[in-house]
C-alpha cells in the first residue's frame, strides 16, 4: 500500500511544522527524512503556473488573429484580430472569465515593459523626432486624453449601474 506524505505523517502521529525538514523512524527502525514546503510558497509556485498557463491560452487567441489576417488581408494587426475573437469567446460563453482572468490581470500590470522596446526604438531614430517630433508630441496627447476621457466615461457608467443594482 502506498501512501502520500500527509497520510504517513498522520499515521506516525508525528506533529510536522510547514517548511522544516524533519527525521522520522518508521514502525520497523528505518530512517526516513520528510520535507514539507511552506504554504506560502506552494500556493504562490502554484499561481504562478496558474498565470502562466493563463497567458499561453491567451496566446493562443493572437495565433489565431493571426491566422485570421491571413485569410483577410485587412489593414487591422492580428493582435486585434485575435482581441476581437477572445472578446466573441468570452461573450458567447465558449470560455469562462476564470480561464484568462489572471493572466490577463499580469499582463495588464505588466503592461508598461511592453512598451519600452517600442520607446527605445524611437528614441534610435533621431530624424523621426526631429522631422515629426511636435506632430508626433500632438498625437500622443490627444489620444491620451481621448483614452482618459473614455475610461472616465466608462467608469462613471459602471458605478451608476452598480449603485442602481443595490438599490
């Protein structure tokens, strides 16, 4: 008969402490050492294989928005294609929300590295800047006032609904 750890552990009526390594002696006289990981760290090992099974599936969305450019030649990156067919996905009910969930919450706080290669890039083409340096300054600005404007917008709409839900 095989038994896991926890079951030896219990059987033995040995009180084991999460994180330490102890000595233990079976019924029979053998030496035997058990280990037993702290909970912190097995269920932080384990949400870290959680976000990163995560994020392959997500990836496996841009693979197909990128096989869908592919087939329509449209002047949209794949990334949107793929976008557009995880958002059908999780409207339809295909995929459940928990699937992506935080995945997509890591990605999002790490969204930032994201960019920086792109900034770098710029930054190495000096006549970019010094040919279309203020339209580009311009740009920047208005759509990042065309996205805060949104977010507030769709912020604003939220809390509406949820304050109206709770009465």
């Amino acid at each position: 008969m095989i038994l896991s750890l926890h079951e030896l552990i219990r059987k033995l009526g040995v009180r084991f402490r999460l994180g330490e390594c102890h000595s233990c002696t079976y019924a029979d006289g053998k030496d035997f050492y058990a280990f037993l990981p702290a909970k912190g760290r097995l269920s932080s090992m384990l949400k870290l294989g959680i976000v990163i099974l995560q994020v392959c599936f997500l990836h496996v969305f841009l693979f197909l928005g990128m096989a869908l450019k592919h087939i329509f030649p449209l002047p949209i990156p794949a990334s949107m294609f793929g976008l557009f067919l995880l958002f059908l996905a999780l409207y339809c009910n295909i995929i459940k929300l928990e699937w992506v969930e935080q995945g997509a919450k890591w990605l999002m706080a790490e969204l930032l590295l994201f960019f920086i290669p792109s900034a770098v890039g710029i930054v190495n083409y000096e006549q970019i800047i010094s040919i279309q340096g203020f339209e580009i300054v311009i740009l920047i600005a208005i759509s990042t006032m065309i996205v805060m404007g949104m977010t507030a917008i769709t912020a604003e709409r939220i809390s509406v609904r949820k304050r109206s839900e709770r009465h």
